[in-house]
C-alpha cells in the first residue's frame, strides 16, 4: 500500500472513530452513587454474577481488579478462567469519569478509542458490595470484596436491577473455587 493510501485509509480510521465518540456518548439513565470514593472503590472485587456476554461466556473464578493509573485514569484488570477452553483468560482496560470523580458514572475502554457505560449504581457504606450497570440492559454485574454476598445485599439489588429493567432471571451466579 503506498503512502498517500495509508494517510488516507488513517485519516478515515481516525474520523470515524471520533464521530462514533461523538455520537455515541456514555451516558446512565439511572442515577449514579454520589460522593464516590474512588480510593475505596480501588482493589479487587469478586464478581459475583453478571449478565453474560460473549467475553465472559464460560468464565468462572471472575475477578476485576482497579487501580489508578499515573495520568489519573483507573487501570482495569478482568479476569477469570474458562471452563470449556481450560485457560485464564484476562483482559486490560481502562476507565475516566463520565463527568467527575465524585459520582459513579464511568466510561471503560478495553480496546482504543471505544468506551462503554459502566455506573455504579449501588455500593454500601463500606464498599464491599457494589451493583454496576452497564449502557443498556445487556450489561449488569454484583461484585463483591468476598466470593458471596449476604442474601440481604442480594434481594435489594436484584429488586433495584429488575425496578430499572434487567432480565435478572437471565443473571449468571459466577462460580468461584
């Protein structure tokens, strides 16, 4: 491929990528925590169930794992091993805050430009149970600092997921072992 077609074919990749950004911006329909502790929301998390997708498809032993990042971003390690293909898998990300750091509602980036919806819509006081939506119905997870959470913690957010929409019967409870 000469030059002035690679220049051109950038030019194209980089335009459409900033008008996918453009129109397509990460937004919540639910309202977000507020006074969001990033500090305290910082460390591993047991994912506890989710709503399945193709990358998790499979997964058991889920785990998230966030820290910050030098230029204040949130690093995003996933992961979790897959039963079927008897291999961990793991993929990195990124996340910003959508408007500021004091609210729940982030924008995640597992691959360039592109970013998703990820709103943390419940925590405890004590930030170990956390209930994350995602930018539409597709995306919904618990997790927890431990592999369970009480059944107390479980029933409200489950009625709090199916209040805004969710499919709970279609939740996948992440075995961990």
């Amino acid at each position: 491929m000469d030059k002035k077609k690679s220049l051109l074919l950038l030019t194209a990749v980089a335009a459409g990528t900033t008008i996918y950004n453009l129109l397509k911006p990460i937004q919540s329909n639910v309202s977000v925590v507020q006074d969001f502790d990033t500090d305290r929301f910082l460390g591993n998390w047991y994912e506890v169930a989710r709503m399945d997708f193709f990358w998790e498809k499979n997964l058991i032993n889920v785990t998230a794992n966030y820290s910050l990042n030098e230029d204040g971003t949130i690093g995003v390690l996933n992961q979790g091993y897959d039963i079927l293909k008897e291999k961990f898998k793991q993929r990195q990300a990124k996340a910003v805050f959508v408007r500021n750091n004091n609210e729940g509602a982030l924008k995640v980036s597992f691959f360039g430009p592109f970013y998703s919806g990820y709103n943390v819509v419940r925590i405890d006081e004590d930030y170990r149970y956390a209930l994350v939506f995602g930018e539409n119905l597709d995306y919904m997870w618990i997790l927890s600092r431990v592999k369970s959470v009480p059944d107390s913690v479980k029933q409200s957010y489950l009625k709090y997921a199916q209040a805004c929409g969710y499919r709970i019967n279609e939740l996948v409870w992440t075995v961990h072992n």
